[in-house]
C-alpha cells in the first residue's frame, strides 16, 4: 500500500485526508513515479474549495512532483524504470507516494537539477517562463510590475527578469519580503500594506509606469494594475489568489490608455511535447547556470498538506514549499 491525500468534499484544509491507496500500474503511454518530493502550489487550493471543479469525489490533488520512475507502460521510449524524472501538469493526485502520469507530461531531469529542486519548480519556473519569454517576451530595459514578489514564482520571476536585463518592481507585504524580493534581483518594491502601488510606480518610472504588469492576485488588484500601466500597455492575470476578477467592462481598457490583456496559463503554452521539452530546456539552463536559484523556505510532511495549504493562503511562506512523502 502506498499514501495519498485526498478530499471527498469541498472546503477548507479540514477537507484533506491521508489515506492507504494501492499503487495503479500504468497503462500505455503512462508511467508510475514514486515521489521524492511534491509541489505545492496555489491552484491546488482552488480545486480543493471547488472554484476549479474536480471530475469526480472524492479526488486526489496536485498537479506537479518529481521522484524515480519505477513502472513503464506499453509505448513509452523516452523513458525508463530508474530514470529520475519530474512533471508540472500531472492529472490530480500528486500528493501521494506515488503517482501515475501520461509519459508525454514527463521529463528526464538534468545532473545539475535534483527532484526537491524540481519538485519546487517546475510549475513556478514554467510558468514564469511563459510570462517573461512568451506571453511577452522581454528582450531587456523594460519596467514590469509583478505582484506576489517573495512568492514562489516571484522569487524566480525577479532572479529571471533580473538575468535579462529587466527592471522588476515587486509588490510584497512586509520589510522582510521586501528585503528577499531585491536580494533576489527585484529593481525595488513596494509594500502594499503601507504605501500606495500606483503612486510608487508612478514615481519610480518617473510618470512612465509600465510596459507590462503581471497579476496573480485577482480581484483585490484588477483596478491597481490596469493604472500601473503605460499606454497600450499589457496586462498579465494568471492567477485568482484573492478571488477572480469577475463583471468587468472591457470599455475600462480603452478609457485607461488602450490597454492589452489576457490570461493565459502552462497548458495553454506547454500544450505540445515539443513546446513542453523546449521550455524545461530554457528552465533547466537557467536552474543549472545559477541565474535562476530555487528557495525551498518550507518542507513539510505530505501528512500535514492541509497544514501547508493554510499557509501559503495565509501569506506565510517565502519562495517555495515541497511537500515530503
């Protein structure tokens, strides 16, 4: 028998059992992981309070871990039983010991690159990878805000930003993680609990603002971010951490400088094996390169995954948390 978590009903942290499951083999084009380490991320709480629908109760949860693979299926020749692997865009169920996965999700880990370093960053270092080399490709001297600055993707967004050349403005909420989002390569900050966003911005890019603000907060930021922007200017929402930006007039674009925006996400970048491989490569180079360098601030046991969960809502976390099976 093995251990997982799961949740039968939607709610609070309350909702998480650990329970015995029995390992799965895995079928073709799949392969069975036994986990070395977890990812924790925000959007596994949105599937645990229901505001992202599971198929089916009770559920597993988590999308995104790292460990040894110790069972192939039927038509997988990328890889093999011992090969040490990790995924960001697992089907539910990561939190467990083990854990099975489409092959096509799956990649071989580099040397330099070990499972409690993946395990804290795939999700985070692909999705900031998108943000600042697809969904807009900063190519150096531009201004961004990114909001959520000592977090788990703003550490890596400000360490990645900083290796182009890029001037970050982090938001945080305390001198702490002000301290950690400029060690970390953020151009300055801004603590929202004390100091206005727009007026800092406006007076740090000296009445400029900026080229493209980045927003995984939601609702609570919608307004403050669109007036952080330049004229014709993008913004970046890909994320819900204080509720989803709903009823909005798409009318307020236009009357704040013919703004850009969208919402994207991993799977609507890394929706290929091919574009998928391509950005582990840009990950893992800069992971291995030492530009990008994980902060895996909190471990917690699997056992204690609602624990975790309530503090990374809690906005008690800096860089990453794993979870240990």
């Amino acid at each position: 028998m093995a251990k997982r978590i799961e949740f039968s009903r939607t709610g609070g942290p309350e909702v998480l059992e650990f329970v015995d499951a029995s390992p799965v083999e895995p079928q073709a084009g799949e392969v069975r992981i036994r986990h070395q380490a977890v990812g924790l991320n925000f959007i596994d709480i949105y599937f645990r309070t229901g505001l992202y629908p599971v198929p089916s109760l009770p559920s597993g949860l988590g999308t995104e871990g790292a460990g040894i693979v110790e069972a192939v299926g039927d038509g997988v020749d990328h890889l093999a039983v011992g090969d040490r692997v990790a995924y960001a865009q697992g089907p539910l169920g990561a939190y467990a010991e083990q854990h099975v996965v489409p092959a096509d999700k799956v990649v071989v880990l580099p040397d330099g690159v070990d499972c409690e370093t993946a395990a804290a960053s795939m999700l985070k270092g692909l999705t900031v990878q998108y943000l600042l080399r697809q969904t807009y490709r900063l190519e150096g001297g531009e201004t961004i805000l990114f909001h959520a600055a000592a977090g788990g993707v703003g550490s890596i967004a400000c360490q990645w930003a900083r290796a182009l050349g890029v001037k970050l403005i982090g938001t945080v909420s305390s001198p702490e993680k002000a301290a950690l989002a400029r060690d970390n390569g953020a151009w300055a900050t801004i603590d929202y609990t004390r100091e206005d966003v727009v007026e800092r911005v406006r007076e740090l890019t000296g009445g400029e603002m900026c080229d493209v603000v980045y927003d995984s907060v939601g609702k609570d930021t919608w307004e403050t971010s669109l007036d952080c922007l330049k004229k014709r200017g993008l913004m970046v929402s890909f994320g819900n951490a204080s509720g989803p930006v709903e009823g909005v007039n798409i009318g307020i674009l236009n009357q704040k400088g013919a703004l850009y925006v969208t919402r994207p996400s991993l799977n609507g970048y890394a929706d290929t094996r091919e574009r998928l491989e391509s950005m582990c490569a840009d990950l893992f180079t800069m992971l291995e390169s030492g530009e990008v360098k994980i902060d895996i601030a909190q471990r917690f046991p699997l056992a204690e995954a609602g624990k975790a969960q309530e503090a990374l809502a809690g906005r008690q976390t800096t860089g990453s948390t794993i979870l240990l099976p």
